[in-house]
C-alpha cells in the first residue's frame, strides 16, 4: 500500500534577500526568449540547467543552498541580475507597443483557445507545431502589447516522451508534470480558496481548478481537473494525457477546453470581446457563449447565435480529413444533447446538424470542424494554399457558391525570430541590423541590411551552430545506444558519428505517412553514393515522433534506424529520439538545409523551415504549405513541380528522382565551391538572402498583426455595431433573418436578351437584364449580382467580376434589374450569369445562399 498525506505541504527555495527577483523572474516565461535572462539563470551552472530541464523554477529548488549564497554574494552576478530585472520591469511597464501605437483605441480582450500550447519545453503541454504555433502566437502577442489571454488544459502527464528499443521500434512513456516544480501558479477567489469551475457530465459534475503561465504580457489559463473535488479516477484523469486514449477521452476533454475555459475567462472576471478558437478543439465554447446570451438577455437560441458568433474567430489547421476530430451521435448524446436541449432549447436533430452536413443522418459523426466554421465570423487556414485547400474541403457546406468566394481566408504562420534565433545569431544581428529586429521583425528595411554582415562573420557563426550540433547529436546517439544496452564497441563510436564539417541535411517533424520522411531513402544505392563521397560528404538527421496508434509512423522511423546503422549509412544518418523543443532549437540553428517532403498539398503550413530560414538554413521542400508562396529559386530549392499526380506510388518516385537531382547537381557543388578564403561565397549569399526574405515575411508579429487588423478588430467593430445593451439590434437581424429565411425557396431569376450581339469589340459595351421574383421579400432584402468573366472549354465561369445591378421596375413581386454598361476587358470567350444573395453580412450561415438562375 502507498499512503496518502493527510495534509500537504507545498515548499519553496530558499532564496537570499539579494536574488528574491530570481522567483518572479522564473515565474514569467519571458525568459524562453530572453537571451540575457537564460545567461543568468544559466550562470547558475550549466549541470544544475541541464538537470532541471531547462526549468528555472525547478533551478532554484535543487541549487544547494550554498551556491544560492555564493551567488548573493557575487558582485557580477548582481549586476547581471540587476540588469535583467530593469529590462524585465521596463517590458512589463511599456507603453509605447505596437498595440499601443496601432490600436490602442479598441480594448477588447482576445481569448485564444488551443489544445496545446509550446511556449518552452520545460512546459510540456504541446505535441508539435500546432502547439509550437500557439506558443508563438502569445509570445507575440506579448510584445506586440495586444490585450490577449490563452486558454488551454494542464496536462498531468502531457505528450509522451519517446524512447526506441534496440530494433528501433518507437516505444512511449509519460512522466507526470510536478506542477509544483513548474512556472505555474493557482489562482485563488477572493476567501483564499483555489478558482473552480464545472462542467455538467452524466450524472455529475466535474470540476477543473485554473492555472495561471505568465508569458510576458500575456496571461495563459490551464484548466486541471486532478484534484480532490472530483472524486471518480476518470474525473481526475480527464486531464493527463495530450491526446491519449479514445474518442470518448478526447470530447470530454473538449467539452471541458471549450465549455470548462469560458466559465474559467467569467469565474476570472475577465470579459473577452473576441474569441480565437486554434483548430477545432475548443469550439464547443460557442454553445457556452450562446447559452449565456440566451439565459442573461432572453435571446433565442437564432438570436443569442447571431450575437455569439459575431465575436469568434477560427483557424483551421488541418487539410487532412483524418484530422478532423469527429464524434459518433452516442457520444454526443452522451456528454452535450442534452445540455443543447435544456439550454439551448434545441431538438436533438437540430443540435446534431450544427456538426453534419446532413441533419437527418443519424450514421454521420458530429464534426467539430463545421461546428466551428458554422459559429465563426471570421475563418482562416494557414498557408496561401492551405486557404485554397480548405475552401476545396468544406464547399459542400456552401454549395452555392464559387469556390474562391467560399468564407475562409488565410494567414500564413509565422515564428516568433526572438525563441528561435541562436544566440549566436542575435549577437551577430544586434551589432549589424541593430535592435529593432527584435521590435519589429516585420519591417523589411531591417533586414534588407543584411547585407553588412560580413560573410566570414556569419559563415564562422553558422559552422560554430553546426559543430554544436553535431556535437549534441553525440551525446543523444549515445545515450540512446546506453539505454538499450547496446555494446561498448558501439557508445564509443558514437562519439565520432557525423562530421563537423560535412553538408548537414536536418529533418525534424511527426512521423505520419503524408510527410514522407523517408522519400530520401528511397534509392539507397543512389543515396551511399551521396552521402559516401570522400570530398563531397554529406549527412542527414533525423527526429521526430509519431502518434502512439499511427503504426506505418512507426515503421518509417524503424526503417531510417535500421538504414542508419548500415554500411555505408552508419555515422552518415542518425535519428534522435525523444524529439523536443531543444532538438528543434538545435537542428534549425546548426543544419545547413532542412529537407521537408510532404505530400502536395497536405501540408498546412510547415513553420519549422521558417525557424531553419531565420538561422540561414536554406531550405529544400515540396512545394507545400508556406514553402509554396515562399520559393524562390535564388534563395532555395524546390522538389518537384505543383502537379498532383494521382498515382501516389508514382508520384513519390518521380519527386525523389528529383530530389537526388537537386542534391547532386544544385546542392551538394554549390556548398563545397569555396574561394580561395575558404568561404562557399555562392553559399553565404543565399543564407543572407533567405534570411533578409523570410525573417521579415514569416514571423509570428506579422502573423498576429495580420489577425489583428484583418480579424480581431473586424470582428470586434461588427460586435460594438451589433450588441447593445438591451440587444435591439440583434433581434431586428434575427428578425430579417427568419424572414428570408422562410421565402428564400421562392426567389427566382429569369435573364432577359436586351439586343446584345454575340460577337463584341474589346471595349464595347453590352446590357444584362434580369427579371427576379423576390417571393415576397423586398428589393432592400437581397443583392442582385451580375457574375462575369471568362468561360472554360467545361463551360466555367473563371476570374470573375461581380456587378451589382441596379434595380429599373417592378410588376407586382417581380422586379427587374440591369446595366448597361459591361464591356469585355480583353479578347476571348466570356460569359455572364445572375444571382441573388442576401444583402446584411453579419448572419453567418447565410454566407453561403445564393439563387441563380435555372437551366433555360
């Protein structure tokens, strides 16, 4: 038997009166990119760093008590503490940020909602990029100065840590988060208890106590519901796992995110005005936000929507159907039908068709995805082409509409510069670029001076960050070959894998099938004779993990182990398991190409080239996600053309063909032709180049920008327009909403020929006229549209401009409309059609009704 404590005890370092700002200083993760404050906390000892895993919280607690003493008592270490904690005070207290500047007017709070967040590894709480991305999204958010809060869950246990065994085969463990060792604090209610909130499950209540992280500015709030209030294990296990375990796991967890971090934001006392929901997740807050409105404002359920939704924002990450989280109609029985009946007032077939694209259909799952896109003002995917793709994936939710009108735009990530750079870069960039890259990341004429680093200083710094690379794959080969046991012969070896010196290919990303890592070892042959070569050696790391149930993931990482201990490949191609935020860290600064081989187009967005990018690694990827608007031939190079080819098998021949092609011929000569100084001149120019490029293009303060300006402030401009106090004016849009709603079956559209020849000049002009039967609406109701533009040999209208007409008479319901003044705008076929849209914009699932006319 293990007993339990009656009573506990929570103990703290320690610390002398001179190092008492260390507690608050580890207490904000600011520090994660804070380069002057990880020397401090560094300064400390390396070891004592090491072994706390990078956690200064942690730090502090296992320093002997003499060495906090010793560093009490030394005049350097006072100084730079002293000079961390006035950069730390004067960051906290600015008052001149971006927001400041730009849009300061508008104090709506953003409530940012993720399943995951990766602000530092210390934290584990986050997967992959989704949480890298929200990590960044803060952090930027943070120096931006923008009013921003997170909401996430704190997993006991987070993501599982990876070990391989000797037949390389992925195994998984979990270490619990000792969270009183962790730079978190509970929040307490006014009578010195810890915060709760509950969720209604069958039968009970479950109930979460709230965390506060501090990432610079920006507060995050982590729901944790492994406490004594929640008396059941599966309760108390509700948040131990990162997705782990089923479905029925993971739409508790969900209800918990979505439902659970509403309640948390109001017991907090904090009022978002804006809700940004980060993948599908947490889009069961929607519901929360219109039950509120219903029950405090006497909205129906239409009414408290169309107020609900004015506030959300949704970003879509996933082009993948696989990764849409859906859930089976019992489920949703189970845990939210009836929450939706008796406070929604909702049937269940009404409640189930807000997550299916046919209500009746009692064998579709309810998907979280519609459900966000359906309670959303304003949509995005992540990449230019993930936009594309979206709108591809989710037109059936809009049948009516072109394709390229479809409601989901894009904002292309970004990476925060400041976490990802190496430190050695920064000095680099802070003596020639000066500050203001820190600042503003985003403003081109910075890094248009690259330029004035000189290319021996950035070379020498960039082979510095590849021999400490080389030198950290080691000791992980080492350890790794010690923990299975493997022969002494073999850990000693290790020492010497890779070479200091070599052309160092990095891939670092989840092992799923789609992503292909292994399309570089497709032609082994082809591939000892690359990365064979005497003169001309070459050599590749790899890291990663994949999901605990995705076995061909797994088997693509056992087939690179086993090739990888093969001659010739042996000490060429290594793989480091147990992939974190300090490997990525690692392998974006020291590598001198990241390779990435997704599928085209499955790629959503792909930010770990962006961070090899801003440490002067050059990339080479398909033409996927952000590489597809970012290649440039003279700053990187391309796999394969944008052409999709159905027969994958073929496909993934033909692209790794090429890859080997661009290696032998482009890269591998350009990287070993040195001048007489020794320097790969050609080289250097594209780092800067690709550095000048994308540091200023793809960094999370133009990514949070772009939300701000086109989303946020949008959104939040819609809701002071929409909301007032006594919510007149939403229920005058519900009103028109039901209106239309109830005749728009009866809209018809008849065009009429008004002379109109069929051969025209370019430049000549021509009529459209159009009889519609409004059914009963008026003209004030609806817009009526000329669609014109070109015509495809499938009879398509491409390119389109949209006209409005104007309204010339009326006979009873029937109204015409018409223009005279269209005019083809160079030669060719075009053509024109007709439609009817609703006018007001501000009804979400009306975005997508349209009447066009029928076949004549």
């Amino acid at each position: 038997m293990i007993p339990k404590p009656v009573r506990t005890l929570t103990a703290s370092p320690a610390l002398p009166p001179a190092l008492m700002r260390l507690r608050e200083l580890a207490y904000n993760l600011r520090w994660a990119w804070d380069e002057d404050a990880l020397d401090l906390f560094r300064r400390l000892g390396t070891d004592h760093w090491s072994a706390s895993g990078h956690n200064p919280v942690l730090l502090l607690g296992i320093l002997p008590q003499q060495e906090l003493i010793d560093a009490s008592n030394d005049e350097s270490f006072l100084a730079h503490l002293k000079r961390v904690s006035a950069d730390h005070d004067a960051y906290m207290a600015q008052t001149s940020t971006w927001y400041q500047k730009n849009g300061g007017e508008n104090t709506d709070v953003v409530a940012y909602f993720s399943a995951e967040f990766g602000v530092t590894e210390c934290l584990p709480i986050f997967a992959g990029g989704l949480g890298a991305l929200a990590g960044d999204h803060l952090k930027s958010a943070s120096d931006m100065g923008i009013p921003l809060v997170g909401v996430g869950l704190l997993y006991q246990q987070g993501y599982f840590r990876q070990h391989l065994n000797e037949a390389g085969w992925q195994q998984e463990t979990y270490q619990p988060n000792d969270f009183a060792n962790l730079p978190l604090v509970l929040e307490y209610d006014t009578h010195g208890a810890p915060l709760t909130v509950s969720v209604g499950f069958p039968g009970r209540q479950v109930h979460a106590r709230i965390w506060r992280v501090q990432v610079g500015r920006v507060p995050l709030y982590l729901l944790d519901t492994n406490f004594a209030a929640n008396p059941r294990d599966e309760d108390r296990d509700l948040t131990d796992y990162l997705y782990g375990g089923g479905d029925e796991l993971r739409i508790r967890q969900e209800v918990m995110l979505g439902i659970g971090g509403y309640r948390a934001l109001h017991a907090l006392n904090i009022r978002p005005g804006i809700y940004h929901i980060n993948e599908g997740h947490s889009a069961f807050l929607a519901l929360e936000r219109i039950r509120i409105y219903m029950q405090s404002k006497g909205l129906s359920f239409d009414e408290a929507r169309l107020a609900a939704t004015a506030g959300i924002v949704f970003t879509t990450h996933t082009p993948v159907e696989a990764g849409h989280d859906r859930f089976v109609p019992r489920l949703m029985d189970t845990y939210l039908t009836g929450f939706a009946e008796r406070e929604l007032h909702l049937s269940r077939r009404d409640f189930l068709g807000l997550g299916r694209h046919d209500a009746n259909n009692d064998n579709e799952k309810f998907g979280m995805t519609k459900l966000a896109l359906q309670m959303c003002a304003v949509c995005n995917g992540v990449a230019k082409l993930h936009g594309e793709v979206s709108r591809k994936m989710w037109q059936n939710l809009w049948p009516n509409v072109p394709e390229h009108e479809i409601p989901i735009g894009h904002v292309t990530n970004g990476v925060h510069v400041s976490s990802w750079l190496s430190s050695d870069m920064k000095q680099l960039f802070d003596r020639y670029l000066g500050p203001r890259w820190r600042t503003e990341p985003g403003d081109r004429s910075i890094w248009s001076r690259i330029d004035q680093v000189p290319r021996a200083a950035l070379w020498r710094t960039h082979v510095l960050r590849r021999e400490r690379l080389i030198d950290l794959a080691r000791k992980r080969v080492q350890l790794q070959l010690h923990r299975v046991g493997a022969p002494q012969a073999d850990q000693h070896a290790a020492a010497a894998v890779l070479d200091p010196q070599a052309l160092t290919i990095g891939f670092a990303r989840r092992f799923a099938t789609y992503k292909r890592a292994t399309l570089l070892l497709s032609d082994l042959d082809r591939l000892a004779r690359i990365v064979g070569s005497e003169d001309h050696p070459v050599q590749i790391i790899f890291s990663g993990k994949a999901h605990p149930r995705d076995q061909p993931g797994k088997e693509l990482i056992q087939r690179i182990v086993t090739i990888a201990r093969q001659h010739p490949f042996r000490g060429r191609i290594v793989f480091l398991e147990d992939y974190d935020m300090a490997i990525t860290r690692a392998m974006v600064q020291g590598a001198d190409v990241w390779l990435n081989t997704p599928r085209r187009p499955r790629e959503a967005s792909g930010t770990s080239g962006m961070k090899a990018a801003v440490n002067g690694c050059l990339n080479v990827s398909v033409l996927d996600g952000w590489w597809d608007e970012a290649y440039d031939p003279d700053l990187g190079w391309a796999i394969g053309t944008r052409e999709v080819i159905s027969d994958q098998a073929y496909q993934d021949a033909v692209e790794a063909d090429n890859l080997y092609d661009v290696l032998e011929h482009d890269i591998v000569p350009l990287f070993y032709r040195r001048t007489s100084d020794g320097l790969p001149r050609e080289w250097i120019q594209r780092m800067h180049g690709s550095i000048a490029e994308y540091a200023s293009r793809f960094n999370s303060h133009r990514m949070v920008e772009e939300y701000y300006t086109g989303a946020y402030r949008l959104v939040a401009s819609h809701c002071n327009d929409l909301i007032t106090e006594d919510m007149s004016n939403v229920q005058a849009l519900a009103a028109w909403s039901g209106k239309v709603a109830s005749k728009w079956g009866s809209v018809r559209i008849r065009t009429e020929g008004c002379g109109t020849k069929s051969m025209l000049q370019v430049g000549e002009t021509f009529c459209v006229r159009a009889s519609v039967d409004l059914g009963g609406l008026e003209p004030d109701d609806v817009d009526v549209e000329l669609y014109f533009g070109e015509v495809t040999a499938a009879e398509e209208i491409v390119h389109p401009q949209v006209i409005p007409l104007e309204m010339t008479g009326r006979d009873g319901g029937t109204y015409a409309f018409g223009t005279d003044t269209v005019t083809c705008p160079r030669s060719g076929l075009f053509g024109y059609t007709v439609r009817v849209v609703p006018k007001r914009k501000g009804v979400p699932w009306m975005r997508g009704w349209a009447v066009w006319p029928s076949a004549e």
